[in-house]
C-alpha cells in the first residue's frame, strides 16, 4: 500500500500525479491541495477531496495543479501530448480552456506580475492577448477535461465530509452527478467496453474505471480492467489497484470510514432510478463476490501463465451466472438497506 517517497521534489510530484512532468510545470506551480509527501497514494488523494473544491477530479484526471487562487483551479494538462491550460471553477467545477501551453500561461503571468497597480488595466484583455487559436482541440478521447467531467459524482460520493454535511447529501448529490454524465448504468458499462483496450496505455483512465467499479460493486467489471491493466506499474495505478484487490463488499475505506454506508445508500438510489436500466449487473457482482476476490488477489500475486488461465475461465464464469444473491434480492424486494449493511 505504501510506496518509497522520493526526497527530490520533482520525482515526489511524478509519484503523486503518475505524470512526467518538467522543472519548468513545478517552478510554476503555486497550490495547497495536494499532500505530495503521504506514503500510501490511495489515501494521498482521497484525504484532499472536499466536495465543495474537489480534489480527485483534479489530481487524478491527468492534469498537474498550477494554482489554487481564490479556490478556484489553473490546471496543466499533462496526460494529453497537445497539452493547454485550463482554468476551473470550483463551485460550477466547469473547466474551460485558457492557454495553450505553459509558456504562454507564464509569459501572461510575468506581464500580469509587471502592471502597476495603482494603473486601472483590463486582465481580460491582457488575457486575450495569450489566448489559444481557436482551432485548438485536446489530442486524446476521452479528453482530460472530459474525464475530470466523469470523475464529479465520485468527488461526492467519496468526499472527506465536512461539519454541514452528512452521508445522505453527499450519496444524493453524488447520484445526481452520476445521471448528469451517463445516461444509465448500461450506458456507462457500454463505453467502458469500449474503452478497456485503452486502459494499459492510459493509467489515470484506468483509475477512473476502477473507482468506478469499486463504488458500483461491479467486481467482474473490475476484474477486466485489472486483468487489462497488470502490465501497469506506476506507482500511482498501483496503490490503487493493490487496495482494490484487497477490497470486499464487506469492507469500507480507512480513509472514508463511512464508505460501506454510503455505497450501500448510492446502490439503492441508482436502482430506483434505473431499476429497468442495468441495475441487473450489480445484482450480478454481488454473486461472484468472494470467487472474483479471489481471482484478483491471483491477478496481483500469481504467475503470468496461471493467471491468465484463471482470470479467463472466472471473468466468463462472472459474465455467464445471473442468480442474484439471495440476501440482496431480499434487500431489494423489501427496500430495506440495512441488509447490506
């Protein structure tokens, strides 16, 4: 879980974010969200995701923080080769593009850093002046803007809470941000399919799809995407493909003590608002719990040739078997959560 933190400051934040990053983006960068210097990665980015500012949605998307002025975001895309810099709002969290590269965000900030301040200037005008072409497109699908978009509704539903807030707001919110960017459940299984030959190149989309499945209890799903993603070795996907092996239906999150809760709650919520819309395949998780738990820690430990074998005949086995646990369609029949609880 834990992995050796390096005492130069540049390899610290490449192990923080999984990104190659440049002395010219650390030199730049001005923020107070990350804990770049916490052992284990898994709790590194969690314990920093607020809600209200987010967190994850940032630091695991591909984008390096720049600046968190007025608590709003200047991100570095460093996971798209064309690169640009965008700017968030933290309470909108829309993310708009300002630069195209880091020279210009710098050369805008060194003429912005020279104004007078006792001379009435235009900042939107300044602005303008370094403003990229209007043919300017990210390079990769799905976009890192794009992907800090999917990554809202668990911003809420895995949120740090604060004294205003409870479990129910963030599941509610949470549900709501799942419905604003998938259409159902089924929809997001579709472009996971068709996004999982992408995963082993794209590390920080392949930790989005295993948060995903981890807070939709879909283990078959997950074990795809690990048994995809093996040959994967930041340390970044590690620490949090080795917390998802070890992951069971019954446990919750050291750094989210609440989390079993608050699944249990976002399940129930996500099957009275898509109970004919692919609800079918959580049901079908929980079936293949403690064999599929089984396969993933053979995934992490086994040899190459063995597990190969293993995850193929299991992964079919999870995908052929639609008996719902019996203990969950009674939940379900009686709308009581407590049974998952």
């Amino acid at each position: 879980m834990t992995s050796f933190i390096p005492p130069d400051p540049l390899a610290r934040a490449e192990r923080y974010y999984g990104l190659t990053l440049s002395k010219q983006l650390l030199t730049a960068s001005d923020e107070h969200l990350t804990e770049q210097t916490h052992e284990d990665l898994f709790e590194a980015h969690l314990r920093t995701n607020y809600s209200y500012f987010g967190g994850i949605d940032k630091t695991l998307s591909g984008f390096f923080v720049l600046s968190d002025k007025d608590d709003n975001y200047t991100l570095a895309d460093v996971r798209d080769p064309q690169g640009g810099i965008y700017w968030q709002d933290h309470e909108t969290r829309e993310i708009s593009l300002l630069f195209a590269s880091l020279d210009d965000y710098i050369a805008y900030q060194r003429e912005l850093a020279a104004q007078d301040e006792w001379e009435e200037y235009d900042e939107r005008q300044l602005q303008a002046r370094y403003a990229p072409h209007p043919t300017f497109a990210p390079g990769l699908h799905p976009s890192t803007p794009e992907l800090a978009d999917r990554y809202q509704w668990l911003v809420w539903l895995l949120s740090q809470m604060n004294r205003f807030q409870t479990d129910a707001d963030l599941v509610s919110s949470g549900i709501s941000h799942f419905f604003h960017f998938w259409k159902t459940p089924d929809h997001a299984l579709a472009i996971f399919e068709q996004e999982l030959p992408l995963l082993k190149q794209d590390p920080h989309l392949a930790t989005y799809w295993l948060l995903h499945h981890l807070c939709t209890a879909n283990q078959s799903a997950l074990l795809q995407a690990l048994q995809v993603c093996q040959d994967i070795h930041t340390p970044l996907y590690q620490a949090f493909a080795e917390h998802l092996n070890q992951f069971t239906i019954h446990d919750t999150l050291r750094v989210l003590p609440s989390f079993r809760t608050r699944r249990s709650n976002f399940l129930f919520a996500l099957f009275y608002q898509a109970e004919e819309h692919g609800f079918t395949p959580l049901l079908q998780s929980f079936q293949e719990e403690q064999e599929l738990q089984l396969r993933m820690h053979e995934l992490l430990s086994g040899t190459n040739e063995n597990r190969q074998a293993a995850l193929r005949q299991k992964s079919a086995t999870a995908r052929s078997q639609h008996r719902p646990l019996a203990r969950v369609s009674a939940a379900i029949q009686s709308r009581n959560i407590s049974n998952l609880h």
